[in-house]
C-alpha cells in the first residue's frame, strides 16, 4: 500500500469528526484506534473491492473457530506501514504501542481456531483465493484471572473497544430455519491482507439477529408469543463461543450455532453462483469447501438440501458435494469426536436429518454391510462418518496423526476409500509468528541472507553457515526478549523473574493428554533435591504456565491450582531463590503468546505418544530459536526431522510403546519404586497444600486409584523426562546450546502455513 502521512493523518481526522465528534488532540485511545484503522480501511477497500470480484475458483474454509488475536499490528506489517504508521502517529505525539490495549479477537479456543487464522494470512500471502466462514461471537474464549490459585472466567466483551477491521454487509443478509424459528443471519467482513501484495480476502462471519425488529406491541398483548420468544432468542445463537478444546459437549445451542454458520454461509455461496448465471451442477468448478473439523459437517447435508430445492436429483446433488466437500481431522481423542442424538437433530432440524438419512442409505448400498460402516447407529449421528463418507479428501494434521488416522480409528474407512486419505503437517504464518513478534531476530536473519525468508521460509537454511557469526547477536536479542517479559510479567502477575535464568516455558490449552501435570511433577522434585541438599548447582530456572481450562473440565482446573500452589510454595521460599521461580500467566491467549514465544529457552511439548495431533507452539518456539523439550509425537516428530534429534531433547514412550505399556500397566509399581517421585506425587495429599475443595485428592486419584489409572502415562515417562530435562538445563548457554537454538531457527522452513496452504490448494483443492 502506498502511504502518504498528510493524507492518512487527514483521513484519521476526518474519522475522529465524523465518528467520534473530536479531534487528535483531545481523542482517547479507544477513538484514535478506531480511526487509525478506518483511516486504513478506507484507503484498502479498492484492493479489497478487486479481489471479491475474481471469477476464479475460491475455496471457503468452513470454522467454528478463527483464533484472529490482535488486528491492528499484524494488518499495519502485511500493508507495509508498519513504520510509516508509527512515524505519523509520533508526529502527532501518539505512540503506535498504546494499541497494546486492545482486546484480541479470541473467537477460538486453541490450536484449530489459530491453524485456520493462520491459514487465511498465508493464502493471502501466497495469493490464493481462500476465504472464511464463521461465526461473530458476541463474546469470545473466556478471560482467564485466578483468586486464590483456582481459574475464574469472565466474559469475553472483546467489542469493547470497537471492531473498525470489519464491515456489516446488511445487503447480503440471509434467514436460516429452524423447526422452531427463523433467523437472520447478517455478515460482518474482515479484511485479510496478504504480506506487501495488495491482495485482500475476506473472512465473513455471521451474526444472528432477529427476522423482524422486535415487536412490542404483539408483545405486550402476549399475542404471537412463538415471535416474540424468536427475537428474544435469535441473538443467543452467537452469543458465546463454547469453551471447550478436545471435548464434546452435547449443547443443542451448539448444533444450533453449527447449522445457523454453515446454511447461512451456503445460501451466499449458492446466491453468489446464481448471480453469475452458474449451473449448480457445475459448482465444483467455482468452489470448494475444507471442513475444519467435524463442527461444520452439518454443511453437507444442508448443500444436499439445498441443491434439490433448486431443481437437482439426489444423485446430482450427492456428486456435487463428493466434489465439493473436504474433510481435516484435528485429534484422535474419542470424547472429542462429534455425535449428536438423531431424535435432537430431526426434531431441530428435520430437513437436515432427512439428508443424513438418504446419505445413510447410500452407504448401505454401497459398503461391505459388516457393521463397520455407519452414519447413524442406534440413534446417534457420528459426524465424522458423515464426512469421511462423502467427502473427496480426509486429511491429518501431522504425518504421525494421519498415519494414526489410517491405522487406527479410520482404518476401516482407509481400507474402503485408502485414496481419500492425505496428510497435510500444520504450519504457522512466519509473519505474525517471527516478523512481527521478535523483529529485533527477523532483522538479525535480515542482515545475512536478505528478506526471501519472510515468503519463502525454507530460505532460512541459507542461514547455517552463519551461526557462528550470529551466535552473540542472538544471545543478545534472546536477552533483551526475556527481559521484556519479564518486566510484563512483573506487573501482570507480580512474580519477578530475573531474566538471567532458564525461560522453561509450556503454553497451550490445558488437558491431561498434554501432560501439564508431568511438568509440575518435576518442579517438586527439583525443588525437594534442592531443599534436601542433594543438589546445590541446580540452574537458575523459571518454569513458566500458560493455559486456560474449560471450565467444566474439572481435573483440569485442579491442574491448575495445584501449580499456582506450587507457585506459592517455591516463590515464597527464600532458600530456592536462587534456583528457581514458578509463575502461571493468566489469560493466556494470543498477544501473549507473541510476547512469551520470543522470549522462551525452552519450549515444553509433552503430551502422551500418539495424543497431539500436530501441535502448532512448537513449531512458533523453534521459529523463535527454542530447542524443544518432547515426546515423539505429532509434529515433534517433523521438527526432529528437519532440525536434528541431536538439536532438541526427545524423552519418553513412543506410540508402539504406549500401546504396550498401556496393556500392563501399573503406575502404584512404578512410585513405589522410586522415593523422589513418590514424594512428589504425595504432595498431592500429604498437608503440602491446602486443598479445601478436594481438588488435588481428585488428581492424586487419578493417578493411582482409578479405574483406568494415570491414563496417559505420567507416572511411566516421569524418570526419563527427569533425566532429558536435566541435561537440557545443564546445556543451557554454552555456544553449542545456542548453536542448537539457530539450528531449529535454519530447519523451520517446513512449517511455514505457506507451505501447508500450498498442498493443500495443490492436493486437495485445486486452486491456484
Ligand atoms: C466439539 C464439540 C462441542 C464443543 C467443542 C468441540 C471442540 C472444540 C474445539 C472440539 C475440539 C476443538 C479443538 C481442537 C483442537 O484445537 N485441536 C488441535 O488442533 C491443532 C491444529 O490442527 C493441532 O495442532 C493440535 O494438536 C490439536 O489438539
């Protein structure tokens, strides 16, 4: 974009009259960020207005979630104004930084909400015609503050400060039907620019609002009661994004949110096509759909639909949408996968059903009828089945996961369709995760190989011959990263943190697959070798938590007061000072995690063999110059690959060993035989901490007195990510360990989103 300081500084003014009825003088921060970036926005709609009008054929990337995080910095770098912006602000004594304030766009929970924002950054980057659909939740992820070490939730009111970076397009407003009521579904556009390229996609999301404005009169009466209870109910539809990450909850507001998302976004699709004289036959020529996960399968049934009430046979419609449709699997957790009761979703939605049924139907003529192929089965809809059946590809995450995928809990759909099945490895955008977050390292790597890297990341292998070169350069920056955090840290959460100790750092959404708990287990244990004496050069450590629990997740938000008492404990204790600091950030989201990922030494990836899908933080870490602390599993398996086993620090059972472990398993052997661990377990129940509510007996049980007892093998990998966990720390800051940092910085190229955007435009949707 080419910017004229006079003219943007104009153009702010104008806005802050127009809008706000002030000017830069006397505007606060929330009204010049409002216009600050309607300023912007005006000046892009051109470009914007351009892309839209392409006949090319689009893919529409159908998510329950888009984790956005932040706008204004991200959009500010990818227009190439980043500097210009600051400079004209300062000019006018503003500093670009007070937007630091505003709220994230947290409209998803973790690692599939933040694939699919980063998905939309590279496909503008790489200049693929890729939009979003969704859904405008009113208030996103909760906010995350803990009181007496227990996590409590606020409402995400993330329209606080405004929502400039989108536009309400009454125009293209729809009505979506339920058995109950009818909705209106009205879009609010986001611009999404791709890096200095003047191409801008489009994320639409849908907001529910009533059909008719509300009726008071009728209301008053108590006539038309159905109506009136239509409005009050419409706008719950988005109201709140369900806080769950790897777990199903049976909401039927949620089967509500899902279908209102999907039929919405197919009658704009459809109209679209309409407008442009398209036979419906022919729609896979203009489109096609990746289903993010199962949250919106409810879109092929309703296309089905669709297509016959304009005029196609079933058979006609079923080979449109065989087309059309492609299915990404996120995790292999059975209480994650979606079913939803048959009798709730014909009685909600009985067009829909009817649909699922017919494609039932289908399969029966057409699979072995062995009972191993089935949509719906003594009552409930699997809607994986759904999608796998019809879908034209079926994709994993990570080639561990897809490998999974084929020969475990899809194998008998990889034996019928072995062609639908492929793996696309997840990958960040190298521009909100490196250029935009360490700037002070992206100019580092600038200085000696140029700027190719920040479109092309495999350039960075270029990198290599110059590590020693840059060795101190690193250091330095690595340093002056800590410190900031550290300050941030300081006055968030008011633990201090001396910036010359070991960032150990384990940031992502707590579950008890990901193992949160082995990494509290430990600090108790370092922390008793300490007390005890038996170790006096233990390396000045910060063991740094960042994660949010769905809050009817119960172990896991044990989890979490258990290491906020951990927390206390150590950082209360005068004689561990020096060794070590504790501290459980809260509200952990994504413009933390800019801030963490830069400055981390270490990054922890720990879930059980065979558990993590992919994992995206780690490969934000090992982009940043973080070695990895991990198991072998989802794509840590690819960062070992490509960096060195030898440059990160691999422990624990593998996915074949899992299997076997888990088949004989016995975690009250495994404490008994060894005091150090037992005395860390203990802790759970032995006085160490005040546990008021149960909650640390409850973890305590589950570890050892359960029925299925440590379920992901805490106990078993403890002694050998111990002993890794040790050596990594005693590396720690000699040349051979930063050489190692670099080394994932040179070996990142893979896990570039430009990368897995690219397959999948080439393997799977065939757009260019
Ligand atoms: C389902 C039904 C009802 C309510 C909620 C849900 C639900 C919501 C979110 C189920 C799952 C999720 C999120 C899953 C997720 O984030 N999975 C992660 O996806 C990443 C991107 O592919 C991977 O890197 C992670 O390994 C995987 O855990």
């Amino acid at each position: 974009m080419e910017f004229k300081r006079e003219e943007f500084l104009r153009a702010v003014e104008g806005c802050l009259s127009a809008e706000f009825a002030t000017d830069l003088e006397r505007a606060n921060k929330k009204e010049l960020y409002n216009a600050v970036s309607k300023a912007l926005m005006e000046q892009i709609y051109p470009d914007w207005e351009a892309s839209g009008r392409s006949e090319k054929k689009r893919c529409a990337y159908f998510s329950a979630e888009f984790l956005m995080g932040r706008a204004i910095f991200s959009n500010l770098l990818n227009l190439g104004v980043l500097d210009d912006v600051t400079g004209a602000l300062a000019s006018v004594g503003e500093d670009l930084k007070q937007f630091e304030e505003v709220e994230d766009a947290a409209l998803g929970n973790g690692g599939l909400g933040r694939l699919a924002a980063c998905y939309l950054e590279s496909a503008a980057s790489k200049r693929l015609p890729l939009d979003g659909y969704g859904i405008r939740y009113r208030y996103g992820l909760f906010r995350q503050t803990f009181r007496d070490g227990y996590q409590h939730e606020e409402g995400d009111d993330w329209l606080r400060w405004g929502d400039p970076w989108s536009v309400r397009v009454e125009r293209d407003a729809v009505e979506v039907r339920f058995a109950d009521q009818t909705v209106r579904a009205v879009p609010y556009d986001m611009p999404i620019f791709g890096y200095r390229n003047n191409v801008v996609n489009t994320l639409r999301l849908w907001s529910a609002e009533p059909v008719q404005a509300f009726d008071f009169a009728s209301f008053n009466e108590m006539r038309g009661e159905n109506k009136a209870a239509d409005n009050f109910n419409a706008t719950k539809i988005t109201d709140v994004l369900y806080p769950n990450d790897n777990t199903m909850v049976g909401k039927i507001l949620r089967l509500r949110q899902q279908y209102f998302m999907v039929s919405a976004s197919l009658q704009d699709v459809v109209r679209k096509l309409k407008a442009r004289g398209k036979d419906l036959r022919e729609l896979p020529r203009s489109y096609v759909f990746q289903l993010n996960d199962t949250h919106p399968v409810l879109a092929i049934p309703e296309l089905l639909r669709i297509l016959q009430e304009e005029g196609l046979s079933f058979d006609e419609a079923f080979a449109v949408c065989g087309q059309a449709f492609n299915f990404t699997n996120h995790t292999i957790m059975a209480e994650a996968l979606e079913k939803w009761d048959a009798l709730a979703l014909s009685d909600l939605l009985p067009g829909v059903y009817e649909q699922i049924v017919a494609v039932q139907q289908r399969l029966e003529s057409e699979a072995p009828a062995d009972g191993r192929y089935y949509i719906i089965r003594d009552n409930v809809v699997h809607m994986a089945n759904l999608a796998i059946y019809v879908c034209a590809k079926v994709n994993g995450v990570a080639e561990i996961h897809t490998n999974i995928l084929k020969t475990d809990i899809f194998r008998d759909w990889y034996e019928l369709y072995p062609e639908k099945f492929v793996n696309i490895t997840n990958g960040i955008t190298p521009r909100r995760w490196l250029l935009l977050n360490n700037p002070a390292l992206a100019a580092i790597i600038d200085g000696k190989i140029g700027t190719d890297w920040h479109t092309d990341l495999k350039a960075l292998k270029k990198l290599k011959p110059f590590i020693p070169d840059i060795l101190g350069d690193f250091k330095r920056v690595k340093g002056e990263n800590k410190a900031k955090l550290a300050a941030y840290i300081k006055e968030h959460e008011g633990v201090d943190i001396p910036p010359h100790f070991i960032f150990d750092v384990q940031v992502k959404r707590l579950h008890e697959y990901k193992r949160q708990m082995l990494n509290a287990l430990s600090i108790l244990y370092f922390y008793h070798k300490i007390k005890s004496g038996e170790m006096t050069d233990f390396p000045p450590t910060a063991f740094i938590f960042g994660a949010k629990a769905a809050p009817g997740y119960y172990n896991a938000k044990a989890i979490i007061k258990f290491i906020n008492e951990i927390a206390r404990l150590v950082n209360s204790d005068e004689e561990v000072a020096p060794y070590m600091r504790v501290v459980f950030v809260q509200n952990y989201n994504v413009s933390y995690a800019e801030k963490i990922v830069c400055a981390a030494d270490v990054s922890e990836q720990i879930s059980m063999a065979g558990m993590e899908a992919s994992g995206t933080g780690n490969m934000k870490f090992m982009l940043n110059g973080t070695v990895t602390l991990g198991t072998l599993d989802g794509a840590n398996v690819e960062i070992c690959e490509e960096a060195g086993r030898n440059n990160n620090y691999i422990f624990g059972a593998t996915v074949e060993e899992v299997a076997a472990i888990k088949r004989f398993y016995s975690p009250r052997e495994i404490v008994e035989q060894d005091p150090a661990l037992k005395r860390a377990v203990e802790t759970l129940v032995d006085g160490t901490f005040p546990d008021e509510k149960g909650m640390l007996r409850k973890l305590h049980e589950s570890l050892l007195t359960v029925h299925n007892p440590d379920r992901y093998l805490v106990l078993f990998d403890f002694n050998d990510y111990v002993r890794v966990k040790e050596e990594l720390l005693r590396d720690f800051g000699s040349d051979a360990y930063y050489t190692k940092c670099l080394m994932n910085v040179c070996s990142a190229g893979k896990f570039s989103a430009d990368r897995s955007v690219n397959d999948y435009a080439r393997l799977i949707w065939k757009i260019r």
